[in-house]
C-alpha cells in the first residue's frame, strides 16, 4: 500500500519497503545486496548486435524466442561500470525466470568483458543505443509487448529515453531504479564522506576500461595518456577528461546538464515507476523532483531506507528478501 506524502504531490509516494532493524543503515543496504544475493547465475544466450556506426553491443537473453512470441519481453539496462554478472540484474533475471517471462540485458558499450569497437564508450544520457535496440526489437517480435528496466546509470538512460520519445515511445511501461537524475549533484554527492568508497571502486573500473582503450587505438582522438588516467581522483574528473570530450560534450558541466534525467520526466507519456531511497549514499537529494516536475504517467516512490539499489529485507540475515524485484515484476505485469 502506498502512503501519500500530501495533496500536492499526488505521484510522490512513500514505498511499502521497511529494512530491517539489523540494515537500517545505507551503506550496509548498499554493500550486503551484493553479498547476500544468491550465487546461482541464470543461464543466458549471448547475441551481438551490430550497431549502425560499426561498433556491436552484447545482449544476454534468459530465452530463445521464436519471431511469433507475444509474452511481454523486459529490456534490463544496468548501471555505471555493470554488467549482466552484477548481484542486481541476476536477482532480477532469476525473478523474471521464476515467473516464467522472457527477458535481455542489453550491456552498454565495452561492457561485456571486452572493448568496443570505437574509442567513444557510454555514458548516462546515451540514449540512442537503446532506441536502436528497442526498433530491432519490434521488427523482430512484432507482436511481443515491450518494457523495461534501468538501475542507477540505466535508470537515468530510460528516464531520459522516454522523455525524448514521449508518444512514440514503443515501451509499454518502464521501471527506473535509483536513477542519478541530477548528474553535477551526485558526481559532488559521491566525492564526500564514506560515499567515496563506491567512487574508488567505480573509478578503479574505468580507469581500466580506458587504459585499454588508450592500448587498443594508439591514435587515440583525445590528448590522454595512461599516466593521466591513473592520477584520476573522482568521477569528475574521469567525465572532464574522458567521458564529457570523448562523446561531443563540451566539459563535464555540458555533460551533466544535457544528460540529466529530471528534465524529461514531465514529457513521459507511458507507465513509469521511479523507485529511490532518501538514505542512497551515491545521490544527492537534488535527484527528488518536485509533484510539478512530474508526468502524470510517473510515479515516484521514495523510502527512507534502501541504500543505492539495496532494499534488502527480511527478519535475519539468513532469510533475505529482495523487494526490488518483485516490485519491477508486479509493476510492469500490470501494464504488459
């Protein structure tokens, strides 16, 4: 049952998630969802999919569908520096397999284990990968009802995506999960306090991915060399020299307004569910819209506790419930 947070704000939800009282804190929800996911991986079918500039993504499917199939299929997008292994997206593969529904990750570019085909990479506006995918989807299933999730950087992907395509959106409904919907804040927000353990983490990954790319193109359109990539202290400065250039933007302040999700929430035209804890130690504030700010399409549920893609609930550690994915799975069946 949803509780109203008042008059005004009637997309503006309070959750049904209650942590637990041994994780209640943040950083415990953030940290435990990883370790206490199930191990068990749910087997999937890789595809590449050629993109039109040369480059390819890779698709992970739970199914091998035939052209004629018409159950609903989730699109799943992850977050910055993800991939189809991360405990998130297996928990809701394994979900979406419990309840028999067919289901693809779509990997960003470079991350599926290997470098792109191009120097550019990904980033959290780069919607035009998804709008290729969701188009070859419809040609090839043309009669299979389409909905998605993002989490965290994929959130803010979707939420942009739908915004820009509003009545041509080919979704019928779309679930974003902590999604950074005010980039410059939350590039501040996780350059502070303990939030700086996720960034080493996150920035460890991309500074990787980039030497590679640095190894991989020895004429490499950007002035940078692996010493300079090494000395990155924030993800910041990784967007003010790599992702913000590399992509067309200006600086990291051009990138971070022009990519930021919270602009488009008022032009969404389908079924949209944002979820987001108030303690998410990877987002600022900044990221909760106002009930003006919102599509009446949109519905904005905030808890207290949850972490940043955690909401782990149950009585002890040794019985673990993950709310996220069965509220994904309720939400978009609805509406598919």
């Amino acid at each position: 049952m949803q509780a109203q947070l008042g008059p005004a704000s009637h997309h503006l939800h309070t959750t049904s998630f209650s942590a637990p009282w041994w994780l209640r804190n943040a950083h415990l929800q953030t940290i435990f969802a990883k370790y206490l996911s199930p191990k068990q991986q749910v087997p999937t079918y890789p595809e590449m999919l050629a993109l039109p500039d040369g480059d390819e993504l890779q698709l992970n499917w739970t199914e091998q569908l035939p052209v004629t199939e018409q159950r609903p299929l989730l699109v799943i997008l992850h977050g910055l520096a993800g991939d189809l292994h991360s405990h998130y997206i297996q928990g809701l593969l394994a979900e979406v397999t419990r309840r028999k529904l067919p289901a693809v990750v779509m990997h960003f570019r470079g991350c599926h284990g290997k470098p792109n085909k191009l120097p550019r990479a990904y980033h959290s506006g780069d919607t035009a990968d998804i709008g290729y995918l969701l188009s070859q989807l419809q040609q090839r299933f043309p009669a299979m009802p389409l909905t998605a999730v993002g989490f965290s950087l994929g959130g803010n992907v979707l939420v942009k995506y739908c915004g820009e395509q509003a009545s041509a959106n080919p979704l019928r409904a779309a679930v974003a999960i902590c999604p950074p919907l005010d980039l410059a804040a939350c590039a501040k927000r996780i350059n502070q306090g303990l939030s700086k353990i996720y960034q080493r983490y996150l920035l460890a990954r991309l500074k990787r991915q980039t030497l590679a790319k640095l190894a991989q193109f020895p004429d490499f359109p950007l002035p940078l060399t692996p010493a300079q990539v090494q000395q990155f202290n924030s993800i910041a400065e990784f967007d003010q020299h790599y992702t913000a250039p590399i992509h067309g933007f200006r600086d990291a302040a051009d990138y971070y307004q022009r990519a930021s999700g919270k602009a488009w929430l008022k032009a969404i035209t389908i079924p949209t569910l944002i979820i987001h804890a108030s303690d998410d130690p990877f987002l600022s504030d900044a990221v909760i819209p106002s009930p003006a700010e919102l599509s009446p399409q949109v519905e904005y549920r905030l808890s207290r506790h949850g972490g940043h893609v955690g909401f782990v609930g149950g009585k002890h550690p040794f019985r673990t419930e993950f709310w996220l994915n069965q509220q994904i799975c309720d939400y978009l069946q609805q509406w598919a």
